[in-house]
C-alpha cells in the first residue's frame, strides 16, 4: 500500500501504537500588536496571557503529565509575536485568539538540495552565483531515466525565453505532451530502441520521457532545480531546495527503463545531446567495460568534449576498495561522493538527564516519551523474533555487530515483538547512507552504547525518551566532507596515468525532487510512503552537483573549454574539511583520504571563478594521449573517428595533477619520472608565482622554473616536474602536492601528486 496522505497515517498510526503523546510542535506566531489590551504592560505579557488561556487538548504523556503550550521566546522590536510549543489542536484555539495573524512551523535555519549549495558556499551576495546569473542560459543535458516534469523543482518563475541557440525538442509521449516542458525544460526525449532490440516481446510500461523511478528527476534538480520553499523529507532536512544552478536549462534523455537499460540507447541520447546543443552533459551511471575504446559513455564523451562540451561523470559506488573506478575517461570529469555537514538525529534523553544524539530515519513525527528502558545481554543480539518473544513493552537495547543479525533484520525482529522503539547500538558507517528506518528507533555507537547500557543495568526503573525528525548541522558529530564508503576508489583500470577521480562533490543523503508515486519510506511492514522530495546517496548525486557548477563556470566564462573548466575546478578545490583538517575517508575507517579517493579535493564554486592559472587541454593532446595508449588502430579510430594525427603521441596531458605509477614486484627500486605541464594566466593582468612543493613520502621532486612571470591575460608559461621515488611491494599509495602561489595576489594553484600502483594486487 503507497501512501500520498502523510499526516494522517502518521497520526493514526501513532495513536495505535500508544508509545507517543500528542503531535507536538514548535510554531512561530506572528501577531498584531495594535490589539493587545492597554491592561497589559508589554506585549511579553500579553503572549503568555494569549498561551495561558488556551485549554490543552493533547493526550497524558506515559508519565501522566498533562501536556500545555509553552512559550518559547517572546518577540516584540522587528518582529510582533512569539514562538510556542503546542499542538495542532491547541493552535486551531490560538486562532481564535484575539490578535492572532499567522503561525507556522519552527524549522532549522536553512535558507538553502535544501543544504548542499550552502555547504558548497554558495550565496546570493557574492561569488559564482550572481556573477554567472545563477547559470542563465547554459543548457545541462541530463541523461538517465527521465524526469517528473510536475516536480515544483522544474517551474520556470524567474526564467528568460529559451534561447534562439537551442536545437532541441520536447517530443510528446505517454502521459507527457509538449506543454510540460517549459522555460526550464527545454529537451525531453526517450531512447529504448535498444530495450526493444534485446527484448522484442517487451512492453515498456511508460513510453516517453516520463520518469517512473525518481533517479533522473532526482539528479536534473540537484543540478538546475528552481527554488522550492518548504521542502524536507519527512521533516528531515528541512528548508528551500535549489539546484546548484537554479537559472540553468534542463534537457532530459531518458535511457534507463524500468524493462532494462542497453548501452547503444545511452549512446543515442548522448548523441542527440550534442546534436541539440547542450553546454553540459551530466551522465549519472557507468558500464562494466574496461577499454575505453569499448565504454559507450567515454567514446561519446570524447565527440562531446571535441563540440565544447563539459562531460560529468559519476565514478561508481563500487568503493572503498583501490582501484574501482571504472570510467576513467581522461576527457569527463569523473565525481567522487563526500559527505555534508548534516546529520539527522534522534535525540536520545535517559531517565538520569544524559542526552545522545544519535542517527535515525524515523519517517514519522512522533515523540517516544518516558517509556521504560531495557537491557538484556542475550535479547541484546535482536536477531530472532523468537528471542525477542518474552521482551517486555519498553525501548530496547540491540547491539548489532558482525556476530550478530543485519540492522535491517534486527528492525524487522524488533518490529515483531512487543517493545514500542528501541536503541541500536552499532558502528556500521553504511547505517547513515540509508533511508530506511520503518521503527522507531535510533542509532548510537559502542562508547555511548556503554552508558546507556550501564544506566540501563544499574538504574531500579531506567526510562529513556526519543524525540525524532532531528536535522543537526556543523561539525559534530563528525567533520564534513569525508569521503563516501562507497565512493569508487582509482585509479581508473582503463587509464591509470591520470588521476580518478578528478574531483569529490556532496553524495551522501542528498535532499532533491522525486517521482512522488515511488516508496521511499516505510512504517512497519505495510505501510509504504511517498514523498516529492527524497534523499538518496551515491556518485549519481555527486555527479549533478559538479554538472551544475560547470553550467555556472560556462555562464560566467564562456570562453573556457571543458578542460579549462575542469582545471578551474580541481586546482581551487578544498582538501581539509570543516575543521580545517584533512578530509578523512570513511571506507579506511576515517584516516585521512588520499587523491585516489576524493581527486583534487571538495569542489569550491566560489573559488574556481577566479583560478588565476588553468591547465587547459586541445582535441590534440586528447588525440595524443590515445594514440599513445598502445591500441590498434581500430581502436583508436573507436574513440577518436575521425581522420586525426599520431605523429606526437605522449601521455603527458596538460592535466592539473601528477600521477607517478610504479610496479610493487620491483620492490626498493628508484624511478623517475618527468612531466611537462603548461600554464595559462586568466587573471586580470601582470602576475607572478611562486611554486611550493609538499612531497610525497619517499620522493624527491624539482620544479623548474620555480617561479613563473606573467606579463598579460591569457599568456601560457611553462614548467617541469620531476619525480623520483620509491617502490614498495605492499601496494603503499604515497600523495602530495605542488601550489603555486601569487606573489602579492590571491590565486593559489593546487595540483595534488600521487605515487600509486597501477591496478589492485
């Protein structure tokens, strides 16, 4: 059963459940304070004489206090009113009240998927957005499995006339006419010929551009979503969604179909994209092959890169392990998964006052309030409904470790049995990536475990109380980003000359529009919701981020080629977290990440509008580096097509960073490796810069010239790096890093340096 009314199941369902009281919430109220009565002093005491003359209406809670509205805080310079916590009941009386105007709900500060383009540092008042006009114009070519067109996300307010560059079409289909598209979407076409070719008895259930899974609309709005007030999910994550570039158009290529997905239909959409004129083609999925020369998306990327167009890619969830990145296209900017600076939290508060903030994924607005807490070392393991049979009506203790049951087998036997919520006690990383969390319950780690645990044992009549929809944001309880578990490590198996990923984009639990007749959550084991915005995870959530501010770079600079906007990117991208540390990874239980893991660093928008130097990169040098890929020349004529020039072949790209492989059975032997790169200046002017190295472990490294003078905008300088270093048979992954830094100026120029192994042991 897929649920649209929200509320009222949540509601009913509680009052079945009897282990939360009356829905309560905090709500701002605005007033008119011409109408308080000349009887009260200040408008403080009118508020609480408003509040006190509402009779409560809410259930007892467990303890059997009677539940009131509660002034919160009073407001009386810029703003006339209050904010109060009560129920819905109670503010249906407040509205009786006279002087009353407006109320609604109290949410997390979140002007701002409704977080991530703060997280990345965009605002209104300065840097990438204004000076792009929020990517006006750019057209992003989105290809996957279509989009709900519906999605509020996809409106046009704010938008200009199509632009009379654009080739595109919107074709009408099932359940979609030309009307849905508008200012925003400006493209939408199908491809399932390929479908139909391996499936001829098949009958695709939703024939045109319509997306019936959620995964494309979901990636189109991270990347050019308009802005949406009042969005979460569940309560989660609440506040205004927007896409990286809210002003950017949205053509849409449906290719994945829920009958199947081949590569020659992805190869049909990406093609027509370029035919239709896209700025940027964000292309979230990957295939098995290995060869460039057999990889759909790397083929039709080069075609791509060769009319100006940026190709973003995602690297794969095929992580932690080294060297699963399989699209490791040299011309696409391949995106690694980091995590935001959000948490959503239980807020777990013992009878003794101690309060954890713990994970959960409870879709429901419900408080579990002074119930009894119980501990049992051998219900602990929570892994069968036998043994949890005899457990009592209290928040129960699951411990969930690789000797015991999954957490998703441990919430399945908790839900049988008789106990109204519990407390997982766990150190599973890969709990945080999942939405589902159909009990109410939270998550905790082993150190607070312990004290609950010994509250628990040592307490005659331990109670435990858990408020949910918690969204908490900043630096506790981990620093943000850290790189996804799952996030494909490089290097890339078809090229590991060069460094993939390229870049590490916000992945994890990422808030942005869905098809709102999909399940995305569920309550026990029958009752399934749906929801218009959805938070998933992975590099097909990276990917559109990277996508979108390519669109914003393209606007402000279009002059800049692809790799001039992939260089912008990588040499002013972050590679410390939000406590100024190094980015940790999560898959190496939070050591500190290496280039293989995250590319250059955590894209910052802001600071690749202004690069100061790029490495920018021709068809030649593509050219080159394939004909020096040891192919036949049938497979180099696969990537390249048409008539082109081996006489220069070189794998040393102009790319902004430096990968130095070495072979582990030549153990404690000493290589050495040259690089020869070129710089152009896009400031505005004369410029002079300094290089400063941070060496790999065992490595030497000379630039020369260290210092590079610039006379004018757009003059080209180069330089040379040479590496010598060590080998190791343990497969030892050794990083570092060459800046260059203006003299007197702003511009950093940051190339990471990786000493690697080129594929797994």
């Amino acid at each position: 059963m897929l649920v649209k009314a929200v509320p009222l199941v949540l509601f009913s369902w509680f009052l079945l459940a009897n282990h939360a009281w009356t829905q309560r919430s905090t709500y701002i109220v605005h007033m008119d304070k011409s109408s308080m009565p000349k009887a009260f002093a200040s408008g403080h005491h009118w508020y609480s004489s408003t509040l006190g003359s509402i009779k409560s209406v809410g259930l007892k809670s467990s303890d059997g206090d009677q539940p009131g509205p509660r002034l919160v805080h009073s407001y009386d310079n810029a703003f006339h009113g209050f904010s109060a916590v009560m129920s819905k009941d109670e503010l249906e009386s407040l509205r009786r009240s006279p002087g009353f105007l407006s109320a609604h709900v109290d949410r997390p500060l979140i002007p701002d998927t409704t977080h991530t383009s703060k997280f990345l540092g965009l605002n209104t008042a300065s840097g990438i957005w204004p000076a792009s006009q929020y990517g006006k114009d750019v057209v992003i070519g989105v290809v996957d499995s279509g989009i709900w067109p519906e999605s509020p996300s996809f409106r046009d307010e704010g938008m200009t006339e199509v632009p009379a560059r654009w080739r595109g079409a919107c074709v009408v289909g099932q359940d979609f006419n030309s009307s849905l598209c508008n200012k925003k979407i400006i493209g939408a076409r199908w491809f399932n010929q390929g479908v139909l070719a391996a499936n001829p008895d098949v009958t695709i259930s939703m024939n045109s551009t319509r997306d019936t899974y959620g995964h494309g609309t979901h990636v189109a709005s991270i990347a050019a979503g308009n802005y949406v007030k009042d969005v979460s999910f569940f309560g989660y994550a609440p506040g205004t969604a927007r896409g990286v570039a809210p002003h950017a158009r949205l053509a849409i290529y449906k290719v994945l179909w829920d009958e199947g997905s081949y590569e020659s239909d992805a190869l049909a959409g990406i093609d027509q994209a370029v035919a239709d004129g896209v700025d940027v083609l964000s292309i979230s999925l990957s295939y098995r092959t290995i060869d460039l020369y057999e990889n759909p998306i790397a083929i039709a990327a080069f075609g791509a890169m060769e009319k100006g167009i940026l190709v973003s890619v995602s690297a794969g969830n095929r992580g932690p392990n080294f060297g699963t990145v399989l699209e490791g296209i040299p011309w696409a900017v391949i995106a690694a998964s980091g995590t935001v600076d959000r948490w959503f939290a239980g807020i777990l508060t013992l009878g003794n006052g101690l309060t954890i903030m713990g994970w959960t994924m409870f879709p429901a607005r419900a408080t579990v309030r002074n119930l009894p807490l119980y501990y049992n070392k051998t219900l602990s393991a929570c892994n069968s409904a036998e043994l949890l049979a005899d457990a009592p009506s209290a928040i129960i203790i699951c411990i969930q470790s690789f000797d015991t049951a999954e957490f998703s087998d441990q919430i399945s036997y908790v839900s049988q049995s008789n106990a109204p919520a519990a407390v997982f006690i766990s150190e599973d990383t890969s709990i945080i990536r999942s939405t589902s969390f159909p009990y109410p319950g939270v998550v905790i780690t082993p150190k607070e475990g312990k004290r609950v645990i010994s509250y628990a044992s040592n307490s005659s009549e331990p109670t435990a109380s858990i408020n949910f929809q918690q969204t908490i944001l900043g630096k506790e309880p981990r620093p943000a980003p850290a790189v996804s578990e799952s996030s494909s490590r490089g290097p890339a198996r078809s090229y590991p000359g060069i460094l993939k990923p390229d870049i590490m984009a916000p992945g994890v639990l990422i808030l942005a529009a869905y098809n709102p007749y999909t399940s995305v959550a569920n309550i026990g084991s029958n009752i399934a919701l749906s929801s218009d915005y959805n938070l998933e995870s992975g590099t097909s959530m990276a990917c559109p981020h990277i996508s979108g501010v390519a669109a914003l770079l393209k606007a402000a600079h279009p002059e800049w080629s692809p790799a001039a906007i992939r260089s912008a990117m990588m040499t002013t991208a972050n590679p410390t977290d939000n406590t100024q540390k190094p980015i940790k990874d999560m898959g190496s239980n939070y050591h500190v990440a290496t280039p293989l893991d995250m590319g250059a660093g955590q894209v910052d928008p802001n600071r690749a509008l202004d690069p100061g130097l790029i490495y920018d990169a021709t068809t030649q040098d593509y050219v080159n580096l394939v004909c020096a890929l040891n192919y036949t020349r049938e497979q180099t004529q696969s990537i390249i097509r048409s008539s082109y020039n081996c006489s220069s072949p070189s794998t040393d790209l102009n790319y902004p960073a430096f990968v130095a492989l070495y072979d582990p059975l030549q153990e404690r032997t000493t290589l050495t490796q040259k690089f020869q790169r070129t710089l152009t200046n896009v400031g505005n002017g004369a410029a002079t810069y300094k290089v400063k190295v941070k060496k790999p472990k065992a490595s030497v490294i000379t630039v020369s010239p260290e210092k590079l003078v610039f006379q004018k905008k757009n003059e080209k300088q180069r330089f040379s790096l040479t590496i010598s270093y060590k080998t190791y048979k343990d497969y030892t992954i050794n990083h570092g890093s060459i800046t260059w830094v203006e003299e007197n100026g702003k511009h950093t120029v940051r190339s990471p340096i990786v000493v690697t192994p080129p594929e797994p042991s």
